[in-house]
C-alpha cells in the first residue's frame, strides 16, 4: 500500500499549482513529498485532503521530517481562530479552524479549502 500512496502523490505533486498539493483522500503524503525527488515537490507549502471529520483539512508542509518548522504557516492574525471569527479574519466563508501554532486549518469545502491556502501562500 506504501507503492500505491507514492504512486499518488507523486501524481498528485504533478498537478500541484501555485505551492498546493490537492489529494483525493488522506495519504501518508509527509515523508514521500519530502523525499520526493521531483522539483515541483520543494515548491508545495501546503497540502489538501479530505478531513475524517468531514470538510477538508490544509497542512503546511514540514520542512523535514520529525519538525514542527514548516515551509510557510498561516497567518498569524488567524491563529486560535474558528468559525466566524476565521471567517471574517481570513475572508473565506466556511473555514471552521485554525491551529494556535498555524500549521492546520479546516474548511467545510474543497474549493474554500484552496481559496485559503492560496490567501496563506501569498502572504
């Protein structure tokens, strides 16, 4: 199963745009984006998935394995946020939360979920 989730990152590293990674579903993506070997893989600052809770969930990328340093956080002024006050804070209607240490946030849609990681990747 670890060939099959390469397989698919890697897949999906190809089609990341603008410093995000979209997955289909929840992959081990961590390590294989890191080690990946593929250039547009050292330009991904943010990865999305489906949440298990529902809704999506956006990580930034590590910048290594066994760190809590990212790539790029979110912004500051959205940390400890949820609900409405993410909302009017990052402008986008169905974020839901945002990590104090800024390396998570959640949104009920896929579309709110690459609205925002690009708002992250831009600032």
């Amino acid at each position: 199963s670890k060939e099959k989730a390469k397989d698919m990152v890697e897949y999906a590293i190809n089609n990341s745009e603008n410093g995000i990674m979209i997955l289909d579903k929840f992959l081990p993506w961590k390590e294989l984006i890191i080690e990946s070997e593929n250039p547009k893989a050292k330009l991904i600052n943010f990865t999305i998935f489906p949440s298990n809770r529902g809704g999506y969930s956006i990580y930034a990328v590590p910048l290594r394995l066994g760190t809590f340093e990212s790539r790029k956080l979110f912004p500051e002024k959205w940390a400890g946020l949820k609900d409405k006050e993410l909302q009017k804070a990052s402008g986008v209607e169905t974020a839901t939360f945002c990590h104090n240490k800024r390396f998570i946030c959640a949104v009920e849609t896929k579309e709110d979920a690459i609205k925002l990681a690009k708002i992250a990747n831009e600032i």
